[in-house]
C-alpha cells in the first residue's frame, strides 16, 4: 500500500533555499528541504521535518505543531530503525524542552501511522485520527493469515490476472500491515470532518477527503495560512485511488472528486504543506490539474474499451511503464477505480464471463 500513483516518479537533488515556480505551482522553498533529523518552521509554530523511504516515494514530510507547553506531531514515519533513531534524537534534542502530547494521524497508510503506536506509548501522547482510518487500520491489523481469502482471489483473477501472478500473490500470505505498523493504543481521540481542534491558542480545522484512504483528515488554520494535506494534494504526484478487495464494487474515483471540490472551497492562499514533494501555493491549481489527470485517463480507457476489455488489459493505456508483478495489485485497483466510475456514469458496461469481467462502451 503506496501513496503515489503509478503514473509519475521523480527523484530530485537538494539545492539551497531560492523559492522557484514550476508547472502553475510556487515553492517558497524552493528545492530545498530539512536533512534527517533536522527541522524547519515553515510558519509561526508549524515545523517541518522528513522520514527516510525507499526509493520512489524517497521521503514523507511530517509536520510538528507547537501547542505552548507541548509538541503536537502530524504523522510519524515508516516502522522502520531507521525511523525510529530519528526520532529518538529528535525526542531527546530539539524537541525534548516539553512533552508531546497529541499523535494526529491524517491516515492510515504505513507510511504516515508506522510508528505513531510506539511514540504514544514512549511519550503518553494520545492518538487522534478519524474513525475510518483508525477502524481499518485495527481490522487490518488482526487480519493474519497464511494464505489470500477466496474472495481475494477471486477478485484479482476476475481482473484477468493469469495463473502465475495468482499463485505469487497466494504465496505472499495474507495481513502484511500487521507488519507495517506499530501496534496501536486501544483507545484514540476520533477526529470527525469540520472539528475544530485548539493547538497553539489557534484554531485547526479538521476537513475530511476520501477516496485515498477511507476518512482522510487534513488540517487547515486559516490564521496560520496553511493547509496540512497529507496524501490528499500532493504536488507532483498523482495520489492512488484505487478499489480494494474489502470494498469490490466501490466507486472511490467519485469520492475523489468530490474531495477536490470540497478543498476547493478552501482559500487559494494557502501554503500547502503535502506528505511528499514539497510546500507549496497554487492549491486551485493543483486541484484542477488532478483531477485533469484522472479525466485524460477515462477519455483513454474510454477509447481502450471500444472492443471489451478484461481490466489487465487497460494497464498500458493508464500507466507510463510496463507493469510487473511486483505492482500488479496496486495497479489493478487503480484501473478498477477508473472503470468503475466510468460504470456508474454508464459510459462503461461490465459484461461478467465465467470467471473474468470485461467492460466495454455500452
Ligand atoms: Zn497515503
């Protein structure tokens, strides 16, 4: 479970701070961003850091809110040693004058809850998330078996995946986010969308976007002038919108958009503080230009599904590179996403064979 879409990857060099413009975006920062363990107040009580990540995604930046006599973190990084040192001094060095007291969640992707168990349990802080991100990620959690469900089976050879990839996905078990994560505390602060939450005498606000992650909290303080958006807007990354097995027949791409309407609302002016790539203005326009990307590859699938198609078969028209085994699923729910919503606008029918589906224009 990844936070970029399969569509784009950029790896990028430090350069010093000089704020640079780039397709309709401003960095004020530029192409710079904080070392390891180092942080950056980005604005009045808002800090930036960053967590290591294997190539690809390359890093999550993570936010610390000064809440007066203490430390509000926002996202926590991969379960990984490496993260966990760099915390460990940030804990005992820059950050140690005061207590953390709050672990805010924006979702439940490895990346962002890793190691959000272990520093509510090292420094008594109490997790807050949504609902849904929390609910999932405990059932996901406890979901420990040897082998793939049948309906997990069944729904990625309906998507026409051959014996092969099957029998590689049946040999890598089931329940690796028990794995991922850190086991989290059995009691969390829900946050719910439009809370008004009090950090730093100021007044976050909670709004909830989803079709990424089931409940997606981001942060917005109007007084500050930033907008915490974890996955849901990043600026050089398409983010995945994909359908999962739990939920085979959703239509998460029309969540999506709903989400980007409803940020849409918020004011342009923002510093956008995203989860990957770097702080950034320019939110109306990188709402647009997301969902432009997603409306390119429906017209693509739409052109693609003239003679039926099983949902393997569209990967060449929605991806950039060949897709592997290793990829395979997470492309398979993006392609499902797109079909499904071209379904549910009825611009796709779903014809359902023994034991493949194929969708075609109607
Ligand atoms: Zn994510």
């Amino acid at each position: 479970m990844t936070d970029q879409s399969l569509t784009d990857l950029e790896i990028e060099e430090q350069a010093p701070i000089e704020a640079v413009e780039f397709r309709g975006l401003s960095y004020p920062f530029g192409r710079w961003w904080p070392a390891p363990g180092e942080l950056k107040e980005v604005a009045a009580g808002v800090l930036w850091l960053r967590m290591p990540m294997p190539a690809g995604l390359d890093h999550i930046n993570l936010y610390v809110l000064d809440d007066g006599d203490g430390w509000v973190l926002v996202d926590t990084g991969l379960r990984t040693d490496e993260t966990r040192a760099l915390w460990q001094g940030l804990l005992a060095g820059p950050l140690g004058g005061k207590p953390v007291t709050r672990v805010i969640v924006t979702h439940m992707h490895p990346d962002h809850l890793g190691q959000a168990g272990w520093l509510c349990r090292h420094t008594g802080a109490t997790l807050c998330m949504t609902r849904g991100e929390y609910l999932t990620a405990r059932m996901l959690m406890l979901d420990q078996q040897e082998e793939p469900p049948v309906e997990a089976m069944t729904f990625y050879g309906r998507a026409g995946w051959d014996g092969e990839d099957l029998e590689a996905f049946r040999g890598r078990g089931w329940g690796r986010f028990g794995n991922a994560v850190t086991p989290l505390p059995v009691q969390y602060h829900r946050m719910r969308d439009d809370d008004a939450l009090t950090i730093g005498g100021r007044t976050w606000r909670v709004v909830v976007g989803r079709g990424h992650s089931p409940e997606h909290a981001c942060l917005v303080c109007e007084e500050a002038g930033v907008l915490i958006a974890g996955d849901q807007v990043l600026p050089r990354i398409t983010p995945n919108v994909s359908v999962h097995v739990a939920e085979f027949d959703a239509n998460p791409l029309e969540e999506w958009f709903d989400s980007l309407d409803r940020l849409k609302l918020l004011p342009d002016s923002l510093l956008v503080l995203p989860s990957h790539n770097e702080p950034f203005h320019g939110l109306h326009a990188r709402l647009d230009q997301l969902r432009l990307d997603h409306e390119r590859k429906l017209d693509r699938l739409i052109e693609r599904c003239r003679e039926p198609r099983k949902v393997r078969e569209t990967f060449e028209t929605l991806f950039k590179r060949p897709i592997t085994n290793s990829d395979i699923m997470m492309a398979t729910g993006e392609a499902l996403s797109h079909l499904h919503y071209l379904e549910g606008q009825g611009r796709l029918r779903r014809q359902r064979e023994a034991d493949h589906d194929l969708f075609v224009v109607p």
